[in-house]
C-alpha cells in the first residue's frame, strides 16, 4: 500500500528506468566527456541516476501519493509497452549555450510523446510545475556550470562525433512514480509505484486517429528537462 500518514511531502517525478546494459553504453561516453572538460565546469549525473523522465512533479503531500499512483494507471491503460532507443548526444538549449548535456530516447513508433502527454495530463492536479512546452526524451548525462571558449570549442568537437552514437535498444512495458531524496552525496531513487503498459503486440486505442485521417498519430509536442 502507498497510503501514508502525516502531512510531510514527496519530492517526486514519473520515469521510464533505463537497463543497465544501456546505463553502461552511456557511462563510456560520459566518461569521454569527463575527460574533456574541467571537473569544476560539470555536475554530472551518476549511473544509478540515469532514468528516462516524463514529467518531473516536485513536492508532492504524502497523503496524495496513492491518488496520483492510481490516476497514472488509469491514463496508461491501453498504452503498449514502448520500444525505446537510446542514440544521440545533445544539449540543452542549444551546443552555442550548453547548459544540459543528454542522451536522446526515442521510439519509432511514435508512443512515447503520447505516453508523457497522458501522463502530463493525469498528473496536472498533482504539481505546480509548468506544462513543458515541448517534449523531448533523454537521459541526463551533466548539468553544465559554464565553459570558457577553448572548453566549448572541444566539446563541440566532441559532440559532432557523437551524434550518431547509439547506446541501445529495449522494451519498457512500465513507468515509475520515483521518490527523489536530495543529500549531499547526491540524489537517492526509490520506486513507490510501478505502472504497467501492455505488451509490444497490444493495440492501443490511443493511437487511432479521430479526425477521419488513416495516418499515423502526430508525435506529441511537450520537453521535459529533468528530475
């Protein structure tokens, strides 16, 4: 049971966990970067902390943990299980002005944007955190201090050779609703909730088109930075 006493909160966000042969594929560029940068110039994201966000929520009362849990099972009904790609590097907002370095996540399918919009909008009453106004999926790999030219100038050198890169492929047939624990040796991830999506073969009714159009569902339009 999720149900909790008391009138503490939760500092919480909605995640897609990412296989840990990926996390390593993604560590070995990570650590390529790591070597090309002053330490002092990158906050980077530890292993166990690499995860796939769709909505971060903030602080959330404890009390209203099992409503959301079960508001993000009812918007994930019908949704298939998501084939993911892990290829990409890129930054955040742009390789000029790098504040965020990530790797991208996405699927062919065209589900993932649908996924994070139900989630957006099941979990709305839940977060006073703004609607992103587009989605893009990723892992993050750093969070960028600032850079002098000569260091930007080698990590744009970086990036160009990195932006076919591909880390690796799976079937997520759940997202999670994550506790964030903030201390000073970094953030700590506990699961409270597992919300499954049917398998990869599942139909979802969530892809038909109600416009009269045969075509496939436009991918949706909603970023999310971070957790």
């Amino acid at each position: 049971m999720l149900l909790q006493t008391g009138s503490e909160t939760f500092r919480l966000f909605i995640a897609v966990t990412v296989p840990e042969d990926v996390k390593a594929e993604i560590e070995k560029t990570q650590a390529t970067l790591r070597r090309a940068l002053p330490k002092e110039c990158v906050r980077w994201t530890k292993r166990e902390q690499f995860h796939l966000t769709l909505k971060f929520l903030g602080d959330v009362d404890v009390q209203r943990v099992e409503p959301l849990a079960n508001a993000l099972r009812a918007a994930c009904q019908g949704f298939p299980a998501l084939e993911l790609r892990a290829e990409q590097v890129g930054f955040f907002p742009d390789l000029h002005r790098p504040r965020v370095v990530w790797v991208g996540v996405n699927d062919r399918q065209g589900q993932l944007p649908l996924v994070q919009r139900a989630i957006e909008a099941a979990s709305r009453d839940y977060t006073q955190e703004e609607s992103a106004e587009r989605y893009t999926g990723h892992v993050t790999l750093g969070r960028i201090k600032g850079l002098r030219r000569a260091e930007a100038e080698a990590l744009a050198a970086l990036a160009s050779g990195l932006a076919a890169q591909f880390f690796g492929a799976w079937t997520a047939d759940k997202v999670e609703l994550l506790r964030s624990q903030l201390s000073p040796e970094g953030a700590r991830h506990t699961t409270l909730a597992a919300i499954p999506l049917a398998s990869p073969s599942a139909a979802s009714s969530r892809a038909v088109r109600t416009d009269g159009d045969s075509g496939p569902m436009p991918e949706g339009t909603l970023p999310v930075t971070g957790a």
